[in-house]
C-alpha cells in the first residue's frame, strides 16, 4: 500500500476500484452519450456509465460509475462542471475523483454543487502530485480519507 496526502475539495470517504487516465479527462465527451442523449442503456437503474470520449484510449467504452477516477485534470467544454452536477443527480458519478494536479474551476464547481444540491457521495480529492497517477493502475483498490488522504492498495 501506498499513501497519498492532497487536498480535500469535496469530503468524503469511499472505497473503489480505480480507473485511471494519464490523459486530461473531458467530461462533455465522456458523459455526452449516457446523459445528455438519453442513452437508454445507460439511464437504467443498474446499468454502467461507460465513458464515450474516443480521445481516450485508456478510459473510452469503460463503465466509470462507481470507480475511483484517478486523472491529472479535466479538459474540454464549459460545460463540464454542469455534466458533473447532472452525473451526480442522477446518480451515475464515479465513486471519487482524485486529480494530480490542481483541480480547475468547473470540475471543481460540479463537483461541489452535487455535493451539496444532491443526494450523491463523490468525495474529490487533487494536488495528489504525479507521483500519485505514476503509481496507481487501473482495477487497483483506493481508499479516500476524510482529511484526503488516499490509499493505494496493490491488491
């Protein structure tokens, strides 16, 4: 296990299975499909939110809901903080976001109004640094603490 100290921007503890992108992470482009169109599949109950950003190789048609997303920053539209808060008020966000770079204004925006206005559970933690994505692979177990602090189990 390794452990990782960065800032809290939404408290919370969780943990998940991690699904990391090394690349910036458009939001418009990965929930495009499953919320703003009304992907039928991905509107059901039990269903999977898969990410649709086909400039992501690393994440592009895998389920994003309930995983620890582990990512630099967010990139793309303005939209991006609206998608956040609407991923959440559906109940189809990721179990966490955790960012190795600052986070920037409209991820955090989202972030912070599905918190609040919502029901959902999806703590954000960022200034994880690049050591943090160089160590974390995807299906690995993460922990976030309260105080972010996030653990990075190898098994």
């Amino acid at each position: 296990m390794k452990i990782f100290q960065g800032r809290v921007v939404v408290p919370g503890t969780v943990t998940a299975e991690a699904l990391v992108s090394h690349g910036g992470f458009n939001t418009l482009a990965s929930y495009q499909m499953a919320l703003q169109f009304g992907d039928l599949k991905a509107m059901g109950k039990d269903t999977e939110v898969a990410c649709g950003d086909q400039n992501n190789p690393e994440l592009y048609k895998k389920p994003m809901m309930g995983k620890a997303l582990c990512l630099p920053q967010t990139i793309g539209s303005t939209t991006g903080g609206m998608i956040l808060f609407t991923a959440c008020a559906l109940g189809k966000q990721p179990a966490c976001m955790l960012f190795s770079k600052p986070i920037d204004s409209l991820a955090a925006s989202g972030a912070i109004l599905g918190d609040v206005w919502t029901d959902a559970v999806m703590p954000v933690v960022d200034q994880l640094g690049d050591e943090f994505l160089e160590y974390v692979k995807t299906g690995m177990s993460i922990s976030v603490k309260e105080n972010g602090i996030v653990e990075v189990h190898d098994s």
